[in-house]
C-alpha cells in the first residue's frame, strides 16, 4: 500500500476537485427530492459521488461504499471490506445545501479491518480540509488541532447537538437545565466531529448515525486529542457502525463531565418514570 501520507494528499485534492466541479456550481441551483428514509437527494449527491468514485478507486483500488447506494450495496462492501474500503458521504448536510446555508461537507475516509486509518471532511464553502492519519494527528489545511483550547468546566462549552434524534425526556432536561454555556444545530454531522476537532466546539450529541456519518469525523477528533462514547456510556467503537449514537468531547475530561450529567438525567428520568 502506498504511503498514508501521499494517500492523503491525493484524497484532499480530489475533494477538492469534486467540490469545485460537481458540488458548488450547482450550490442553490438544483432540485431535490426525498428519499425512504426521509432525507433529502439532489442530482449534486449523486454526480459528487459518482466523481469521488472514479477518483478514490484511481488513489487507490478499493470498493467504495457510498451513502447514496441501497443499503444492499453498502452492506455487502462493508463485509468484503476487511483489506480495505473508502467510506464516502458525497454531500453531507444536504437540506443545508438546498436551502442555502453554507454548512455541508464532502467526507472520505479509508476503512481496514473496521477502523478508519485515514479520514478527510472538506467544506467547499469555506475551502476547509480537515484530514487526519491514525496516530498522526488532525489538521485543518495542514495546521495542527485542536486551533483553540477548550475550556474545563461543562458550563462553559459551546455544544452541537441533534435534539431531533435524542428521547424527548433527554431533551426536554437539556432544554430546562442547560448545563453548558450555550448550545447549536448545525446540521451537517461530519463538520460537526471536525468543529469539536477544532474547538469551535467544545462537546457534541448525536442520536443516530450512520457509517458515514463519524467513519472521517471521529478519526480526526480522536487524532485531536478528543474523545466519544455512546449516549448509554458504552464504547463507540463497540456497537453497530451502522447507528451509532454520539457523546464527544474536545478532551477526555470534558468527555467525562459530559458523560456524567447524560448518565444522571437519563437514571433519574427512568426513576421518575417508573414511580
């Protein structure tokens, strides 16, 4: 395999490259539709990944599982996988791109045997390459993550969280207790991973995601030093990759405190139910 470093380089420029021809000239200018799921399609998912395709496979020869495949076909990539697969999300934050708010992103990452080893999230609207190599660490257009320091008390991070996939009591106690500093939806999980990376965020929630959703995010937080773990506390690496909920943080510690109060609210709202 060719050196992880000058795999990277080729995979920033083909983002690139797709951002520019396929993505961005048709920024505002396309139809959507929906699809099973619920989620929003445009003709601009479908040529970005055709485009990324032919581009990741010349990088390097590996089966390229997309999201804008049948989950028939990813599944069967995902299994074959072992030696090695590009995990691709063409447009990432569609409904944002369709309706004009400039926060969707072009995620890449390199998956063997399970764990992505290479990942990169580019924002076209902001000429933005986050990229990391395991055990190399995480940078944004080649300077080092995190940008900013976090802050060590859970009252005075700035959180991203997807209340639309959490349990409405989980919510309804986030609502009413606010226990950060001040909280954002921004709609586009994979910048969202890149943004804690950064310190733009300092915790994150998500309820569900999908592969490609954390397979480039949570690879360039870890290598920025942050952390994760599912909402119920468990490992992140250790469930379904296919629906993964989120906690995550910019430091471990901050991973801790967060983890604590999501623990406690959710005991003492199944205390409450069940009296």
């Amino acid at each position: 395999m060719a050196d992880l470093k000058a795999l990277l380089e080729q995979v920033i420029d083909a983002c690139r490259e797709v951002g520019r021809e396929e993505v961005m000239p048709r920024y505002l200018k396309v139809a959507h539709e929906r699809k099973v799921d619920g989620s929003t399609l445009t003709e601009a998912d479908v040529a970005a990944q055709t485009a990324l395709i032919r581009r990741l496979r010349a990088i390097a020869p590996y089966p390229v599982l997309g999201e804008e495949m049948s989950e028939a076909e990813q599944r069967e990539i995902w299994e074959a996988g072992d030696d090695g697969l590009w995990c691709v999300d063409p447009i990432d934050g569609t409904s944002n791109f369709v309706n004009g708010l400039p926060f969707f992103a072009i995620s890449v990452a390199l998956i063997r045997q399970r764990e992505s080893i290479l990942g990169v999230v580019y924002d076209p609207t902001m000429d933005e390459a986050f990229h990391a190599i395991r055990d190399r660490g995480a940078y944004l257009n080649g300077e080092r993550l995190p940008l900013k320091q976090a802050p060590t008390r859970l009252k005075r991070c700035m959180a991203g969280i997807d209340l639309k996939r959490i349990d409405r009591q989980l919510a309804g106690r986030l609502a009413r207790e606010h226990p950060f500093g001040s909280q954002r939806n921004l709609g586009a999980s994979t910048l969202d991973w890149c943004y804690v990376a950064a310190g733009r965020l300092h915790i994150y929630m998500h309820g569900g995601q999908k592969l490609w959703d954390h397979a480039a995010g949570c690879l360039i937080l870890h290598e920025a030093g942050g952390a994760s773990c599912l909402i119920h506390g468990g490992a992140f690496q250790g469930d379904d990759a296919w629906n993964r909920s989120v906690l995550a943080a910019l430091t471990p510690e901050l991973l801790a405190q967060w983890k604590d109060w999501v623990l406690d609210a959710r005991t003492e709202e199944a205390w409450a139910a069940g009296s």
